[in-house]
C-alpha cells in the first residue's frame, strides 16, 4: 500500500516538474534564433526582404552549409564568409 501510493506521488511530482520545465525550454531557443537571424540579414549572410518562412529556410541553409564546412578538415576559408546571399530557392 505504501509503495503504491509513494509511486504515485512520485509519477505526479515528475508530471507536474514536466509540465513546469517544458514552457521554459521550449521558449528559450526562439529568441536565440532570431537574433541570430537579424545579425546575419544585416551582414549581408541572408538576404534581405524574404518572408518568414524564407528567412527560416535560408537560416536552415547557412546552418548546413556551415555544419558541412566544420566537418571537413581540409577546407581552410573561413566558414562563415558566402559570395552571396543566402535566399531559398522559389517554388
């Protein structure tokens, strides 16, 4: 009987610590997003004057681009320099 009602306390302290935490994390990654993707629509990285879904598209473009770039050892230019800016593709 005791450790029934122990467990369900537990299940309830973990659900309710879920539900409290989750909101919070979720939350703090948008912000972090968008500033950097103002900071590189004013660097000329992407380019200006893309709706939100494209400037969402052209951040996950650089975000490859730059993933494909750090995981090859032989390519010596700076990451993060593009001759041009970053817009996706029109459908």
């Amino acid at each position: 009987m005791i450790t029934k009602i122990t467990f369900n306390m537990k299940a309830r302290i973990a659900f309710l610590l879920a539900l409290i935490l989750s909101p919070s994390i979720y939350s703090g990654s948008l912000p972090q997003d968008e500033k950097l993707l103002q900071s590189l629509i004013q660097r000329g990285v992407i380019c200006k004057g893309l709706t939100y879904d494209e400037q969402q598209e052209a951040l996950r473009i650089y975000l490859n681009k730059k993933a494909r770039k750090d995981k090859s050892p032989q390519e010596k230019s700076d990451s993060t320099s593009f001759k041009t800016c970053i817009a996706p593709h029109k459908k």
